[in-house]
C-alpha cells in the first residue's frame, strides 16, 4: 500500500495557521514592557478566555495522538485519571484559588516559602520543571513522528521549526498571546475532533451500534481491570492516582496557577477555572473513543502491518479524509503543540525570574527581569527541543504511558506538602523538611529497585534488593511520596515549636477571615 501524501493544499492551510499564530505574538507584543503583563498580562483578559486557555494548555499533542492510541490498543483505563478531575476539584477550587491569589505574587512556590521555608519552595520549584521539561519533550516528540510519517519531513526539522515558532510567540505577546491563541485553537480542537469522529463512525460497517459491540466483545471499553491490586495498573491504582494529580495539576503546577493571577477578580479566575476542568474531560474522552472507533474499523478493513497503536490515527487521517480536512486536522495538532509548549515556556521563565533571577540579583528594576525572562523563554526552548530530539533516539511504544509515569515520579511529594501547608496549622518547617528528605531516598528507592535496563542483552534492574524491591506500579509511586510527606511531615512537626503563621496561609484561618471581611463588607469581587 502505497504511502499517503500530503496535498499542497493542506500545506497551504497549516502554514496560514502558523502565520496565525505568529500574528497573535505579533499583536500583543505592544502590551510587553513590564513582567507583570509579560507573566501575568495585569487583568486584561476575561475569565470565558482563560477557561480555553486552560483546556489548551491541558489539551495538546498527548491528548491528539495518545488517547487515541491508548483508545486503539486498550480500553479507557487511562482516562479514569482525568475523570477524577472535576470530582475533586469541584469542591475545593473555591478556595485554592482566592489562596494564591492572595498570598503570593507570580510563582505559585512562593507559598510553599511562606508556608515552610526555601527548602519547600526549591524542591517544589525543581520538581516543577523536570516535569514540565519531561512533558514538553513528549509533546514535540509526539508531533514531529506523526507529521513525519505523514509529510516525508525530517523530525528533527519538525522540532526545530515549531519550536521556533513557540519561542517566537512567547518572546514577542507574553501570556496574553498565549491565552488569545489558546482560544483560536481550543474551537480547532473541538471542531477537527468531532470531525473525525463522525468521519470514523460513518465509515464503520453498522455505525455506532457495532463499533459497541465489537469494541466491547475485544476489551475495548470499560476502565478495568477492577481488582485492588497495586503491583498492576487497575482502576483504583488511576482513581488514586487521579485524584492526586488532580490537587497536584491545579492546586501547585504553575501553568494552571498563572492562569488564576491573569483573571480580574477571585469569581471570575474561579468561573474560568471551572470552564477549563469541565471542557478537559470530555475532550479527554472524544479523542480516547476515537482510539476505540479506530479499533473498530480497522478491524473491518485491512491496515499495514507497519502501522503501530500510535500510528493508527496519523494513518486514518491521511487515508481517509479528503483535501483541506487532513490539512485543517494537521493544523489543529500543530495548533495543540504549540498553545501547550507556549504556555510551558511561559510558566518556565515565570519560575525561573521569580523563583532564582529575583533571588540571586534582588531589587534590579523590572526592565532588567524583562530582559532576562525572554532569554529565559529562549533557553528553555532550546532544551525543549533537545529533549525531543532524545525522544525521538529512544522511542517509545506507549507515550502516554510514559508521560504519566514521569507525572508520578517528578510529582516527589509536592500534593503532601500543599496539603500539610492548606490542612494543618500544626505543621511546621523542621518537619517538613524532615518529610521532604525522606520523600527523595523512598523515591530514589521506589524508582531504582523497579526500573529494568538492558546489558549486554540481559535485562538487569537498576538496583536488585531482591525481596525488598518496590513492586507496585510506578504511578502508585507518586501516591506514596505524597502520603510520606503528609505522615512524616506531620508526625515530625510535633517535635518542633508549632509555628506563627498567617492566617491566609491555612484553610481554617482563611475561613475565619472570610467570614470577618464579608461581615465587614469587603468585596472580592
């Protein structure tokens, strides 16, 4: 069977996409003279924006080309995780939001410091960027094999120019043309992922009613297996899993916090964090039953024995929709990339002014972190596209898979920290240090004894303690880094002097202040 090729056409319109996008750099780039409206764009944007800012920065490549894969390969297993999301944070972004809001400047860290100390604040910060690092990796590596596969281009050229663009984009408009693209390509997302599905569906033999039941009869739907077990990957080990992350995505992850500081009052960044929670899942979802359709019809047709699980929807598109759709599809994958990366790249310098720059190089005036925060956006990217480049040499047969593993491992306890600072007025610093050192040795522990490498055509693990090797499943790994905290921390900080904190700090105390401001009649409005 002959490989598809790409039609001028389709060229055409991804290439109007990336001019779009550099236009949205291009208009906003003006707004650009303080590092408040480079980070944080001084309240400009409406909350209906930031909520599809924050389903794009959610939504990228992974989403695009991973769900359906795990969708083809598998059933829905991996999308309990982001089920779990609304569920949790339904009820406690009320106040996670006004908190840092209130409490810090632009590093969401600046609450752990607050709370506990630089210690706190540096490992979180650090955790933060090996996994937005990992992360970004995986994104430009997910979108240069599939446009490769499709196009004939070079990946590594592939990286090269959208991690151009990115930098672009970030250097020129700052969040807010972060934000105004991640709307553009938040109706792309919609609009091609529904196509495609409808596409799928109508080209199966018998339409939705058999692609259930074939789909069904082969393991494809449901979210099991459901026995507790955590040495496998089951529903409990995700629910749990999920719920974390859940805390740890919107209750620490600087992307998502930033998006809090650019709304103009405590109920509209609220309102826009919902719109951004509610819309994730049921994008989550469309792509993953794409994967499930795709298994379907492709069981009803025949397919290359060189087509792989994260090749099978790149394939469909170009076999199966006509000129212009394959072009605005391929458009609206490059369009996630991008509005995820920029927001990566963002967040990145934002941590790297406020968390290091600013620390090393005190009371400079705003013009010189100006400066600094754009070479910043330069040099992450730069190692961005090395770590695609990595990637790519390494491959991977599942990335979502992947990408959730490193979730788990580089989460090192930063949900149990948060929790002790938001839950317990009796934690201290002392103890959470204590948490904090013990967390790094169970995690170097949990990581070396179940992590396999090949030697001289042997499979050897990392560290062999025989018995006393960790056999759970890697994503239960960050569930437990998190419960050490939150038990070490704890029991620690009993030892040491309870501490004297502001009451905005903590839940209980913010609480009573509230109650005190709305019987004064003081707005948050």
């Amino acid at each position: 069977m002959n490989k598809p090729i790409l039609n001028i056409f389709d060229y055409g319109i991804i290439v109007a996409v990336l001019l779009v996008t550099l236009y949205f750099g291009v208009k906003y780039a003006k707004n650009q003279k303080s590092t408040e409206a480079y980070f944080s764009a001084k309240g400009r944007v409406p909350s209906w924006a930031i909520g599809m800012s924050l389903l794009a920065t959610l939504i990228s490549s992974v989403t695009f080309l991973g769900y359906p894969a795990e969708g083809y390969a598998h059933n829905w297993i991996l999308l309990v995780q982001g089920l779990m999301v609304p569920i949790v944070l339904l009820g406690t972004v009320w106040f996670i939001v006004p908190l840092y809001r209130k409490v810090i400047g632009l590093s969401t860290y600046e609450y752990f410091e607050k709370r506990f100390g630089n210690f706190a604040r540096y490992y979180s910060s650090i955790a933060f960027v090996l996994r937005q690092f990992s992360g970004m990796g995986t994104v430009l590596y997910l979108l240069a094999v599939a446009l490769s596969s499709m196009t004939d281009i070079n990946t590594y050229w592939i990286i090269i120019i959208v991690g151009t663009i990115i930098v672009t984009v970030n250097l020129l408009g700052g969040i807010e043309a972060v934000i105004w693209l991640d709307v553009f390509q938040g109706f792309m997302l919609f609009a091609s992922g529904i196509v495609c599905l409808l596409v799928i569906i109508f080209s199966v033999q018998g339409g939705l009613p058999e692609i259930w039941r074939v789909a069904t009869e082969n393991g494809r739907t449901g979210f099991g297996p459901y026995d507790l077990d955590f040495t496998k990957l089951t529903f409990v080990v995700m629910a749990i899993n999920g719920m974390f992350y859940a805390i740890q995505k919107y209750g620490t992850d600087q992307t998502v916090i930033q998006r809090y500081l650019t709304a103009r009052s405590d109920k509209s960044a609220i309102r826009a964090s919902l719109m951004g929670i509610l819309l994730t899942v049921p994008v989550w979802s469309l792509f993953m039953f794409i994967g499930t359709a795709l298994f379907v019809y492709y069981t009803q047709q025949p397919l290359p024995d060189t087509i792989g699980p994260n090749s099978v929807f790149p394939y469909f598109i170009m076999s199966n929709l006509p000129v212009g759709v394959v072009g605005f599809i391929l458009a609206a994958m490059v369009s996630a990339a991008i509005c995820s990366l920029s927001a990566d790249l963002n967040s990145l310098a934002a941590v790297g002014i406020e968390d290091y720059y600013k620390k090393l190089r005190p009371n400079k005036v705003d013009n010189e972190y100006l400066k600094a925060s754009r070479w910043m956006v330069a040099v992450a990217g730069i190692i961005s596209m090395g770590i695609g480049f990595i990637y790519i040499e390494l491959g991977s047969e599942s990335i979502l898979g992947v990408i959730f593993t490193l979730y788990a491992i580089f989460s090192g306890g930063i949900v149990g920290i948060f929790l002790l600072g938001i839950l317990s007025s009796r934690a201290n610093r002392q103890g959470v240090n204590i948490a904090i050192s013990v967390c790094i040795v169970f995690t170097a522990y949990a990581f070396l004894t179940s992590t396999e490498i090949e030697f001289r055509g042997e499979k050897l693990m990392l560290l062999d303690l025989g018995a006393l090797n960790f056999t759970h499943n890697k994503l239960m790994l960050g569930v437990y880094s998190h419960l050490v905290v939150i038990i070490v921390g704890y029991l620690a900080s009993l030892f040491f002097p309870k501490p004297e904190l502001d009451p905005n700090l903590y839940y209980s105390g913010w609480k009573a202040n509230r109650k005190i401001e709305k019987e004064g009649g003081i707005s948050h409005d």
